[in-house]
C-alpha cells in the first residue's frame, strides 16, 4: 500500500519483481520432468502421483501463515522466505535418496510456492493502478510463463548433459538470484501496520478462508486440477509417444500462455473478468480433449497450445478477480484463500490423474477426460454467475 495512489505500470519495482520471479518459478519447474524417472530410479514409480500432491499439500497448508504474515510482517520477507526454500530444497536433493526422505522432502519444498506468491500477489497490487490491475497481472504473468516454460526444458537438457544433481543444484542458483533482487527491493507494507508477533503465527478460519473471493477460488480450484494432472502425467506420456526431451510440452504451453497474457488482462479490465474466464475455461476443455486422444506428437502439441491458451488467460484473471474482491487490509489472505484452492486443485488432480492412468497408457484418455469434466463445471459455474452479474446490473 503506498501513500499516493500508484500511476504506472512500469516501474523498476515491477520489473525487479518480475526478474526475481522468473528466477523463482524456473528454479522449481526445471525439477519437474525429471523427478518421476528420479523417484522411480529409486524403487518408487507407484508414488509419482505424491512428487506432486506432497508439494502442494504443504504449499496449500502454509497459505494462511504467508498471508496472515504478508498483511502483518510485510510482503518483501514472505517472498524471500519462499526463494529460501528453493535454494536449500535444491541441494538436499542429492542426499536424499530414498523413497520416503524424497517424498518428506517434497513435502518441505512446497513452502517455497505457499509464500512466495503470496506476497509477490500483494505487492503486484500495492505497486499498480487498480484500474489496470488485470492488464499488469497480465504482463507481470510473461515472467512467471517464460519461467515455467524456460525451466522444464532448461532441466531436462541439464540432466541429459550433465546429471541430475547437476540440476539440482542449478536450481538452488536460480533461486538464490530470486533471493538477491528481493534484498533490493522497497517493502510496501506501511510501517505501521507491520506487527512481528507470536500473534501473527495463530491462525484462526478467518485466516483460511476469505468469503468474499469464493467464485473465483472455486473456479480455481476446478480448473486446476487439470495442472496436476499434466504435471504429473505429461513425462510419462512424452515418453509413450517417444519424445527424449519431457520438457518440449510444457514449453509450447507456457510460450503460448506467455503470448495470451499480453492480451487478456487488458481484455478482462475492459469488458470484465467473468467473461474472458468462460473464454479460459472453453479453452481449457479443448486442451484437455486433445491431450487425452493424442496418438500423435502433433495432436499431443496441439493440446499443448490449447492448455497455454487457458492457462494464460486463467491464471492473471482469476488473481485480478480476487484482488477485486478484496479490501486493502485483507488483500493477503484473500490471496491466500485463492490459492489454497490453487494448491487444493493441482494436489488433488495429481492424485487422481495418477491414481486412475496406474502406470498403464491406457488410461491417459480417462485421466485427461475426467479433468476435461471438471473445466466443463467449472464454465457452466462462470456462466451462471455472469448472468447473476448482469441481472444484478439491470436491477440497478
């Protein structure tokens, strides 16, 4: 929160925050196409579906601390708190080399994105306009896909040509980087509002659960759960198709997300939020379809377009929904809400996508399909609530 009403978008402040982000998604993602063939070198192929779930459990579970801590300690701390997590998680890696001490450490990797978006959320809205929030989502959005694009295929080569604890602690620099700009970097918290105590460490259901953003986190949390399931599955159906590089899907989605964001923020800040979410989730549907009947690199790519179209629309929306919804003094753990959700959609599609595909291509049709049923619910929900909107409109 600033004491004068913020008029740009670009500032260095920004654009700082969205180098550090960068950094912080690439180093987490870069580790995701490799750690299934990790855990199976090491006994462990039936528990691919926790590389995942663990991760977000505990990066759902911490929500309501980043953002009881980022509304009383300030947003700057809880986003280098997340990056820590990073640097360290990356050189245990290689030590930890069992199934159960792998899978525990997962469980404590996923604090690094139970904070650091959180704060990272809140500080995008302390810094921008409100009335251009969405295009700045938007835009902010580019770095987090060029991270999440640039890292999976960065791994994967890194892996190839040199180990996988070479990767590993590759991904500890990339997150020590993040660290370093957000030592530079202003905090927004007003002093007076920065309260350090036992206190900001209790949690109550108020902390858990912010009422006023639940359309947005329910549709975040159906939609999601179509994420899980290509983080979990995509490696194994890269290799079905022949594919030596599990990376080459996820970059063709998060490019072709990174292109949609340029645009749909400013479309949503024009003509509303809950229609270009229809359009995400219409996409999404479609990715999903394709992605379960591909029997061809081809098709298996074209629902990699798709899930970009749908993930860079869905993603910078529903935050700026959220953030509409919310009032100053609450911001972080309306964000918070949103995310839990968030994690609550990827954990449980990750499960569930695993538990039903079982090892057995032949099941990657059902697993995809039943996330293509859940985006189906989710776009009649977005539809229903536009029309609420629009009656409400006329009643007025």
């Amino acid at each position: 929160m600033q004491n004068t009403a913020p008029t740009r978008i670009f500032t260095l402040p920004f654009w700082l925050l969205s180098l550090s982000s960068f950094l912080f998604f690439a180093s987490f993602n870069m580790l995701i196409p490799e750690l299934p063939r990790y855990l199976t070198s090491m006994g462990g192929a039936e528990y691919k579906g926790f590389i995942i779930s663990l991760f977000t459990l505990t990066a759902g579970l911490s929500r309501p601390f980043s953002g009881r801590l980022t509304d009383r300690v300030g947003r700057v701390p809880v986003m280098a708190f997340g990056s820590l997590v990073c640097f360290v998680c990356g050189f245990l890696y290689p030590i930890f080399t069992t199934v159960m001490p792998f899978l525990a450490l997962r469980l404590v990797h996923g604090f690094s994105t139970g904070f650091k978006p959180t704060g990272t959320a809140a500080y995008v809205a302390d810094i921008v306009p409100a009335h251009r929030r969405g295009e700045a989502l938007g835009i902010y959005g580019v770095s987090v896909s060029m991270g999440a694009a640039l890292g999976p295929a960065l791994g994967s080569w890194v892996a190839q040509h040199f180990s996988l604890n070479a990767l590993f602690y590759t991904s500890s620099f990339l997150a020590f980087l993040s660290i370093g700009i957000l030592a530079n970097m202003k905090e927004t918290l007003p002093r007076s509002s920065r309260r350090l105590s036992v206190d900001a460490f209790r949690i109550t259901w108020r902390d858990v659960f912010e009422p006023s953003v639940l359309a947005p986190s329910l549709v975040m949390l159906l939609t999601y759960f179509s994420f899980g399931a290509v983080l979990t599955l995509i490696p194994d159906f890269s290799a079905y198709l022949g594919l030596k590089n599990y990376g080459i899907y996820f970059l063709i989605y998060t490019l072709t997300s990174l292109v949609i964001r340029l645009v749909a923020g400013k479309l949503s800040d024009r003509h509303g939020r809950v229609g270009v979410v229809i359009v995400g989730c219409s996409m999404l549907i479609i990715a999903m379809l394709f992605t379960a009947y591909a029997t061809t690199t081809f098709l298996f790519f074209t629902g990699a377009v798709f899930f970009g179209f749908a993930t860079g629309i869905l993603s910078p929306i529903l935050t700026a929904w959220t953030v509409d919804l919310s009032y100053e003094h609450n911001r972080g753990r309306a964000m918070a809400t949103m995310y839990i959700a968030m994690e609550a959609g990827i954990g449980l599609g990750a499960y569930l996508s695993a538990e039903i595909y079982a090892n057995d291509a032949r099941n990657l049709p059902l697993a995809f399909g039943v996330n293509a049923a859940l985006a189906l619910v989710a776009l009649v929900y977005a539809v229903l609530i536009l029309r609420q909107n629009r009656t409400a409109n006329r009643a007025l």
